[in-house]
C-alpha cells in the first residue's frame, strides 16, 4: 500500500488562493500531475520534492499558528500542535472531527453560509472574527481564515489570535462612545442603539414591538455654569446621571422589557432614557414622574447645595413605520411644550397638537410669498353710531384665502406674522387697499356723509417700518382725507410708548389720522398715558360687553366699570367703541350709558366690500 502525502502550505501575502504545490507527490517515487497521469519523476526532482515536502510538514507542524487541512466536508484531515493547543485537544484525536463547531462557524448564519461557499469552491476565501472558549476557562477572540488549497479538493483553515487587537479597539470605541463627564453613552452610541431596536423591535417575537423615549432637559442649568463655573457644573451633571441611571435601573427591573434602559448625555444638558419593548404611555409617564421626583432632591456638590429641574418629552408608539429621526423630531417638539407649559414637568406627545405645529409652521413659512400671490382679502365690519344707528366707519379685517387650509381669520396668521416679520409687507398692503377701497365709496357717494375705514397696526410695523412715511405715501396716492383713516394700537403697545412709537404716533395725529386703543381694559390700563398720549378713540374689549347680556342678570360690576371708563374718556375728549355687542339689550344699555358706537354681530358680520356698498345703497341703516 502506498501512502500519499498532501504537499502545500499557508498562503504568503500575495498569493493567488490556490497556488500551492500543484502535484502529490508518492512514496514510490513517481509524480501524479493536473491531469492525473502517473509518470516516473527525475531522480533529482524526487530528492528536491521529498525535502520541500518535509519542510513543509515541519513547518505546518512547528508553526505557533493553528492551522488545520479540512476536506470540502468540512472534516479535519490534519490539524497541526498549535490547533491542538487552542481547542484543548491532541491533534490525532481532531481528524475527522467538524472544523465548524471547534471554531463556532455556525454560529452566525451569514457566516455559516459564506463558509459553505468556500468549501463547494464558489468562493476563494473567507475571513471572519469569532470569540472562543480557552481550555483554560478564558475568553480568545480569534480571527478565522479559510481558503481552498491547490489539489484533491481540500482547505486550509487557519486561526490567528487578535485578543489584545480587539481589546485595544474595545477600549477606544468606549472611549469614542462614551461620554468623558458623565460616562454615559454618547449621542453616537445613542442613535446607534436606537437604530437597531428599531430594526429588530418589529421582527423580535417575544418582544411588544414598541418603542419608548423620555427626552430631557435640565431647566436653568447656563445659570449654573455661568456663576458656579463649569466644573461644578459637570460635577452635577456627573451627579444627575447618577440619579437617571437608578431610575432606569429601577424601572428596567419592573418591566418585561429585554434588558435595562439605555441612558445617554446628548450634549450640554440633554439626556435621553431609551426604553425598549415598552407597555405603553402608563410606562414612560412612570419613569418621567420618577425622574421628576429624583431631580428634586437637592445636589450636595463639594459643599455647594444645589437644586434643579427637568422638563421632559415623552414619547411612546410602535417601532414598525418608526424612523430614529421622526422619534426625536417628536421628542423634541414635546420637549418644548414642556418648556413652553411652564417648565419641572413632563408632557406627552400630542399627535393633534403636533399637527397644529406643523400647520403653523406651514403657515409661518408661506405668509410671504402669499401676499405676493394675492392670497389676502378685506372683509369690513361696521361701527354704527348708538344714538341714530347709522354707519359711522368700517373696520378692515384681512382674512387669508389659502390654498391647502382654506380661508382663515386673522387670529390663524396674525401672530405669526409679527413673529417672522411678515407683518410689515403684509400691513403696508391692507393699509393701501384699506384706503383705496375708502375712498372708492366716498366718490361713489359724494352726497354722504363719508365712511372712515379703520385698520390695525402692529407695534412691530411702527418698529420695523417709517409707518408715516407709508401712511402719507399711501394717503396720497389714494386722495383719501386722513380723517377718514383711524389706525388701532393694542393697548399693551401704545401704553408705555416712548421714543420712536410715540413720536410716530403724534405725527400721524398731527397729520389727522385718528389713534384707537383696541381692545382697552385687558392690558396694562394705565390711565396716566390717555393724558399724554395723542388718542382720538378707546375701543373698549369684549369682555367688557358680556356682562350686558340680560336684562334679568345684569352685572352691576360691569356696569359701574364701562361707566366709568365712558365719563373718564369724554372728559379727556375721546369717543368710545362698545366691541362685541350682539343684542339690541347690550346696545340700548350702552347708550344709555353714553358710549358713542358699537361694532358687533348685533349690526353685521364681517362681509365684502359689495355688501357694505349695499348699506350705503340702503341708506346706511344697519342696526333697525
């Protein structure tokens, strides 16, 4: 019987896979080539092969890397010392034993199938990192290296032990991934685990396939850094992390989830509670409250005592359809309500006020290109005089005919507009089609007594506008007499005027422009200013009104107040608007009082231009 012996050798750098010796060589000294054919070799070359063959075996013998031949089964043929050492095992005793389960390829399916693929010869090598167990109780992390040989279908499996390698790269992605203050996760670590439970939360059978988030923020905490210093400030940052940690701790043992919450710093002083598998909102609202409660225990910081709060966003839903960016754009907005909602508290996402958001924020972002689109209109209520009800003036309302949300009154845009600024353009335009539709009616009525238009002005168009300027622009243009026009303040933006207001509001009264106090009774009602102030008209606010309703149940404190604010301002020369009325009751009890017009649903709705040129057709009588 002849025995065979396998020549080849572990790939060199640069090798083509599979170029090892391409004969075996036989014991009775001939050579069997590619083809199979047995020839007679050379008497020299049988000395040259038979030594390269012995150095070969030393070599895979002596080699301090473990090293093992398997068949395209996946057994071992042969299996050097070093292989022995690793696996706690003789070497003779490794033949025939599955090279896969020594060096836990089956492991992982993706590598189980990458490994099947080199040992059918589809593939030339594969390479992966494994972590084994040491005879000697320890963990070794190993990286695995398989690659066909040249002949007779078989593989040379290798393995290289790279425990100090990944041990060094452990430390540093902690030391990247971690936070050096409070040593939490950092934000990378965060999105990183938020990542993957979203991915795997909707395919984890045992899993509730939902997802929770708790998004804080420690209210006050600049003023901490600020006059403190910073390194009391991460010691209590250190601290509060402490305390989020405990909470998490404690509500990860009462949950059925897979393990214990994830706490990170997101930066400066936002932390974040990642909760997997959560039960529902009852959950997330419990571990909000007990990190609410745990906060408000004081800090003992190296003698200084220090207290603090947190506002919090919470939000709880399903994993499925989740994205990392959509569950922090959420918890950030709720953050805010948090805030916005008066602070130490937390708030749940609001799905409906959210979608208010979102419109505002649509609205925000389009109110200037509207009006250049011509999406605003003018509506014009009445002011009727009480004593003859006669129309006296209109006041001009802007209403916006937009596209996607249909047509909104002013209270759905006005504020936003003073927010971004739009409301500078946006009143230059009502003012000029204000006037221009004034002086309309006045030349289509020459023989009447002429209707004054009244329009609201914002205090940030005095601010960021010459408002004179446009006004006597805008006046001129149009022809129409500037006692026709009666600009309305908010009484919190006339009272207190100084400086540039003031002085803008006395050059229109000196061009003859008439000032109104819209809304007075409801801001700072400070009297001392009506002396001072260039006022032709106080608008007295709604809530005033109300209490006119029933001639059964009046409100005598009503009464007197109304009374009052009427004698005051005609002693100071000024007329009075009742706002609001909408009985013939509240009108009757308003004139007896003295008020000198009203303006309300009582006379007429906001209507079009149209509608007011038929009661002036109808001899201006709107309140019989």
């Amino acid at each position: 019987m002849r025995e065979r012996a396998v020549s080849g050798h572990p790939d060199s750098p640069g090798r083509t896979p599979g170029a090892t010796l391409p004969s075996v060589t036989e014991r009775n000294g001939t050579t069997k080539g590619a083809g199979g054919d047995a020839h007679p070799a050379p008497a020299g070359a049988r000395d040259d092969s038979a030594a390269a063959l012995g150095d070969y075996r030393a070599a895979f013998h002596a080699g301090r890397l473990p090293m093992a031949v398997l068949n395209r089964d996946g057994l071992v043929l042969a299996a050097n010392p070093a292989f022995g050492e690793l696996v706690g095992a003789d070497p003779d005793e490794l033949v025939a034993a599955t090279a896969s389960d020594l060096t836990d390829l089956g492991a992982d399916p993706r590598v189980w199938t990458a490994y099947r693929e080199v040992l059918c010869g589809r593939s030339d090598r594969l390479r992966c990192t494994r972590r084994l167990k040491h005879p000697e109780g320890h963990s070794v992390w190993v990286e695995v290296t398989v690659e066909p040989m040249a002949h007779e279908g078989r593989v040379l499996l290798s393995v290289a032990d790279i425990s100090d390698r990944h041990d060094l790269l452990a430390r540093l992605r902690h030391l990247q991934m971690h936070d050096p203050v409070t040593r939490l996760p950092n934000r990378a670590l965060f999105f990183e685990r938020l990542s993957t439970t979203l991915e795997t939360a909707t395919f984890e059978p045992s899993g509730t396939g939902r997802i929770g988030l708790c998004y804080l923020d420690l209210d006050g905490f600049k003023a901490v850094n600020d006059t403190l210093g910073h390194r009391v400030g991460d010691r209590l940052l250190s601290a509060v992390a402490q305390r989020l940690m405990r909470c998490a701790d404690s509500a990860g043992d009462r949950g059925p989830g897979r393990g214990g919450h994830l706490v990170a710093r997101l930066g400066g002083d936002e932390f974040a509670i990642l909760v997997e598998d959560s039960t529902g909102t009852d959950q997330l609202s419990e571990l909000a409250q007990s990190v609410l409660d745990a906060l408000q225990r004081p800090f003992d910081l190296a003698g200084q005592r220090l207290s603090v709060s947190a506002s919090i966003g919470v939000v709880e839903r399903t994993a499925n359809g989740t994205t990392a960016t959509g569950l922090m754009q959420a918890a950030d907005t709720t953050l805010y309500w948090a805030k916005e909602d008066g602070k130490a508290r937390w708030t749940l996402f609001d799905p409906e006020r959210n979608a208010h958001r979102m419109t505002r924020q649509a609205l925000s972002s389009t109110l200037r290109p509207a009006v250049d689109r011509g999406e605003f209109t003018l509506e014009y209520q009445p002011l009727v005089g009480l004593d003859d009800g006669r129309a006296q003036g209109v006041e001009a309302l802007v209403r916006w005919r937009h596209p996607q949300f249909g047509t909104l009154a002013p209270n759905r845009f006005i504020a936003l507009a003073e927010e971004n600024g739009a409301i500078v353009e946006l009143g230059r335009w009502v003012l000029e089609r204000a006037c221009h539709q004034a002086r309309a009616w006045q030349l289509a009525h020459p023989g009447d007594q002429p209707l004054f238009v009244s329009v609201n002005v914002a205090v940030r168009q005095v601010w960021d506008s010459d408002l004179v300027a446009d006004v006597a622009g805008i006046l001129a243009e149009t022809g129409l007499p500037p006692r026709l026009l009666q600009l309305e303040l908010t009484e919190s933006a006339v009272m207190g005027s100084a400086g540039r207001p003031l002085q803008a509001l006395q050059a229109l009264s000196d061009m003859g422009v008439r000032i109104a106090i819209d809304d007075f009774g409801t801001g700072y009602s400070n009297l001392a200013y009506l002396s001072r102030l260039p006022v032709s008209v106080l608008k007295l606010d709604g809530s005033f009104v109300r209490g006119f309703r029933s001639q059964e149940h009046p409100n005598p404190a009503d009464e007197m107040i109304v009374e009052a604010l009427v004698a005051l301002a005609h002693r100071l020369g000024l007329t009075v608007t009742a706002e609001c009325v909408e009985s013939s009751e509240q009108a009757e009890r308003l004139r007896r009082i003295g008020c000198d017009t009203g303006q309300g649903w009582l006379y007429s709705r906001p209507v079009p231009p149209d509608r007011v040129e038929a009661l002036l057709d109808a001899g201006r009588r709107t309140g019989s």
